[in-house]
C-alpha cells in the first residue's frame, strides 16, 4: 500500500465521522450526511475507475 493510499483511508474515516455525528440530529440532517456522503463515495469511485488504487490490483496487472 503506498503512502497516498494510506493517507487518502486515513483522511476517508476522519472524514467518514462527520456525516455520521450529523445523522443524530433531527431536520435537514440526514440530508446533509448523504450529501456528504457522496462527495467520499465520488472521491473513491474516481480513483477506481482511474485505477489509482494500489491495494486493489488485478492478477494481470501483478503479472506483467
């Protein structure tokens, strides 16, 4: 795992605390976590899709 890996989880559950100490409270609330929510779920959609995740490789790619 490399360094931007392990700072993008670490920053991703510092974040992750957030929406879900928002979720308690009544009104707009849930709202607010799931959009929240969204911004970190896009964040790691991106680097899936741009393959930027080096714990996550395929056996092809550890093959070449």
């Amino acid at each position: 795992m490399k360094k931007k890996d392990r700072i993008a989880i670490v920053v991703s559950i510092l974040y992750l605390m957030l929406p879900l100490s928002i979720v308690g409270g009544g009104g707009e609330g849930p709202e607010a976590a799931l959009l929240m929510l969204s911004v970190l779920i896009a964040y790691w959609g991106y680097r899936f899709i741009k393959g930027d995740i080096s714990f996550i490789k395929s056996k092809e790619d550890d093959e070449t």
